[in-house]
C-alpha cells in the first residue's frame, strides 16, 4: 500500500528545485521508499552517520485537530518510532494529551530533541519514524527534510472543521491555536494531503 510520497530524481533539501513539483512525487509503500531512500543516499556525500542509516522518516503536520494523529496511527508498524511533542509531554506529566504546562513543554522539547540527536547517530534503528507537528510554516518542514531527510505529508482539512473538533473534543484555548495556524500557513509550499479523518493533532 502507497504511503509514502518519493521525489523520483533525488533533491537534498527543501530548498532544491525539484522537491516540490508533482511532476518529481510518486507513490512508494514505506519499505520500498526505506530501501530507495537508502540506497540513493549513499555515496552522495552525507556523513557516515546519515549515509548508514537505515531508516525512514514521515513529517506528518498540518493544524490543530487536522487528523495528524489517526494518520500515523493507521499506518504505523511494529518496530517504528512516533516523535510527538504531545505524547512526551503527556509521559512527563501524566496531564490529558492537550493540556499542557509550559514548564513542562521545555522538558517535553528537550527530551524529543535528545531523540532526534540519538537517532541521526544510531546505525541499528531499521524502522519508520513519525514525525508529528504542526509545522505551519515552509521553514519548519524544511528543519525536519533537512534534519531526518523526512518525506512530509500535510493534512489541512479546512478551518471551519478544525474550528469545529476544537470545540468539541478540545480545551477552550486551542479554539486559538486553530486560528493561529492558518494564519501561519504557507498556503503555496508543497504536496498536500487535504483531510484528516478525525481531531487528532497534534
């Protein structure tokens, strides 16, 4: 099954030409996209810790209540890693998963960026790794390309729908962050997956 979106001619980073026209996207499953990335990576001048690994990674983002959550859960598989900021914070603090304490937000962000670190020098992970973020904006999709050379995956169901799980499913204030989410987004900066099938966030 595709799940994966694979630039056909190899790009860097976000700021190649070629990363973003569809005319350079195809559809791969997750263990054929693990193998080309692997194999296209090599001997194109990446440091032997990049060069070695032997995983994949998803950025999968869009805004509040967009469905970022049931995406990845309905494709996950045995053996692979979730970064998600929500979730660590959760194990942190014991809190529901969308009510946050900003003292423990600067642990929940220094404990995901520990995983990042060990992950790009780690040579024995062989799994999928999930991205999930808001990431609003082109420049916080490129960090994640550029960092774990991330394919991305942006699910923007329209503002009113969003708007309407916040409501409903949400503590008041991310009635907020909805809002502030579009109001960030680059609405013009690379392939989109309009939907997100339930309010999960991330």
């Amino acid at each position: 099954m595709a799940q994966h979106v694979d630039h056909i001619i190899p790009v860097e980073s976000a700021t190649d030409e070629l990363f973003w026209p569809p005319s350079n996207h195809q559809a791969l499953c997750a263990s054929c996209h693990g193998k080309k990335t692997f194999y296209e990576d090599k001997g194109r001048g990446r440091s032997k810790g990049e060069a070695d690994t032997q995983w994949s990674a998803t950025l999968v983002c869009g805004p509040p209540c967009g469905g970022k959550n049931t995406y990845v859960a309905e494709r996950i598989q045995d053996g692979d890693l979730i970064i998600d900021v929500d979730a660590i914070h959760k194990a942190l603090s014991g809190s529901p998963t969308h009510i946050h304490s900003e003292q423990v937000l600067r642990f929940a962000f220094t404990a995901r960026d520990a995983v990042v670190e060990k992950l790009t020098h780690d040579d024995r992970f062989a799994g999928h790794v999930w991205i999930i973020s808001t990431a609003p904006t082109r420049a916080d999709r490129a960090y994640w390309v550029a960092r774990l050379r991330a394919e991305v995956v942006l699910l923007v169901p329209d503002v009113a729908t969003c708007l309407q799980r916040a409501a409903t499913e949400r503590p008041d204030r991310w009635i907020g962050y909805v809002r502030q989410w579009f109001h960030a987004y680059d609405q013009d900066s690379g392939p989109r997956n309009r939907g997100g099938s339930d309010g999960g966030e991330g």
